[in-house]
C-alpha cells in the first residue's frame, strides 16, 4: 500500500489546501447577493478537494484513496467551471492563475491515481 506517514506531507493536499484559501478570500469580495449562489458553490467545491484527499488516504486500501482522489478530480473539474463562468460574468476570482492551479492539481492527482492504480 501506497502511504506517507500523513495527509499533511502530500503535495495535492498542500495545493488543494492552499487553493481552496485563495478561492476563498476571492470569493468572500463578491456581492451579497451571490452568498448562496456563486459563492457557495466554489467554497463548497474547493473544500472538497483537500478534505476527499485526506478522508481517503485514511482508508485502508489504495483502492479506496483512488476513489476519493477521484472526488476530489471531479471537484476540480467543478472549480475550474465555475471559476470560467464567474470571469465571464464579470466576478473576477482569480482566472487565469486560479485555472493553472487547478490544472496543475489536477495533474498531480491524476498522477498519484497512476501510481495507486499501477
């Protein structure tokens, strides 16, 4: 079985982490009107990214990470949507950086998922 000694010492938690604090503080400017809409929605998916990667690599099997790291992928994917659509409706939260971040998480998932898989 594929394991660090913690959660804490994965780069995709430490990315995941520190984009769901940015999208946070980005969103936390929108206007009021948008706190059960735009606003919730992308805290909602960024906190999924780093809490699925923790809550799986508790799991006994490399089976069971995967399928929590495929969670948080699929809530990446969520991110980058909604963070496209708010810079299309004018709510700048950080696109075109915020989307490298993403891009780049994705990648480093997508790549432990190869190697729990493997």
């Amino acid at each position: 079985m594929l394991r660090r000694s913690s959660f804490r010492d994965l780069l995709v938690w430490q990315k995941g982490k520190a984009i769901y604090v940015a999208l946070y503080n980005a969103t936390d400017n929108l206007p009021e009107t948008e706190k059960y809409g735009v606003v919730a929605q992308v805290q909602r998916a960024a906190i999924s990214v780093p809490s699925n990667i923790a809550e799986g690599h508790g799991r006994n099997s490399n089976a069971d990470f995967a399928r929590f790291l495929y969670i948080a992928l699929g809530s990446i994917r969520e991110l980058e949507t909604l963070v496209e659509i708010s810079d299309e409706i004018g709510y700048q939260i950080g696109a075109p950086t915020m989307l490298n971040e993403l891009d780049q998480d994705a990648k480093m998932i997508s790549s432990l998922i190869h190697k729990l898989e493997g």
